[in-house]
C-alpha cells in the first residue's frame, strides 16, 4: 500500500488554490490535512490500481495530490455558497449558471469519473496510457 501519510497535504492545496485566491481562507490547517488525508484514502479505495501504481511511480505524487485536492475543494466550494441569516437580514451566495467542468461544489468527498481514470491509468474502455489499440472495433461494427 502506498504510504500517502508522507505527503504535504498543504503545500499541493496552496498550489491547486492559486487560480482561487482566499478560498482557503475560511479553513483550519487541521481541518484541510483531516479532509486531504480522508479524501487520499478514499481515492485509494476507489481505484485498484492506485496504491500500486503510487507506490511504483508510474501515478505521480503530483497528479495523486491533484485529484485529491480536487475532492477537498468542491467541499470548500460548496460551504461558500451556502446562505446566512442572523434574522435581520439574510444573503445568500448562489450561482445558477452552470459551472466549467471541474469546479462543480458537493456537500461530499467523491471521486469523478475523470479522476478515476487519472489514478487508474486509462480511461473506461481503453488499454493504459501510451498503448496503441488495434483497431478492430470498426471492422466488426462493435
């Protein structure tokens, strides 16, 4: 099993949160480490050839860091748009347009199809990156 314990959880999030300054700005050191930690384990469990691949090198620190940052800042995400009220005034911070992909908020860790996919190697019915398939779907109509 890979060992995720030695990773500096804070240093990947303040290089996946400079597109979004002051996001992090609400949250305790303690808690991020707790959301980054719980979020490795889950991507760990999520896919089968995670620990494997982390642990032989070929799933970069980089890109293991980047998917689980990724589940933690949809929560961040999500906290921020919630509405507050002290019962004289109420705001609430919505955005009802769509969002790019990628920057969606959730009440909850998950890990995205897209992301599963980093930590597997390949995409849902392909071989791992950098194989070549034959090609054969088109002859067979399959």
């Amino acid at each position: 099993m890979a060992d995720v314990k030695s990773i500096d959880w804070l240093k990947w999030m303040r290089v996946n949160l400079l597109d979004q300054p002051g996001l992090s700005d609400r949250y305790p050191v303690e808690w991020i480490q707790s959301r980054c930690r719980v979020a490795a384990e889950m991507a760990l469990t999520s896919s089968n050839a995670a620990a494997v691949r982390l642990a032989s090198g070929d799933l970069s620190e980089e890109t293991f860091a980047y998917v689980v940052c990724a589940m933690v800042i949809r929560v961040m995400r999500y906290s921020t748009l919630k509405s507050e009220s002290n019962g004289v005034y109420q705001y609430e911070r919505r955005d009802d347009q769509s969002n790019p992909p990628g920057y969606d908020a959730s009440p909850n860790l998950y890990v995205s199809k897209r992301e599963k996919q980093l930590l597997d190697g390949y995409a849902e019915g392909r071989g791992p990156i950098g194989t070549v398939g034959m090609g054969v779907n088109r002859i067979y109509s399959m």
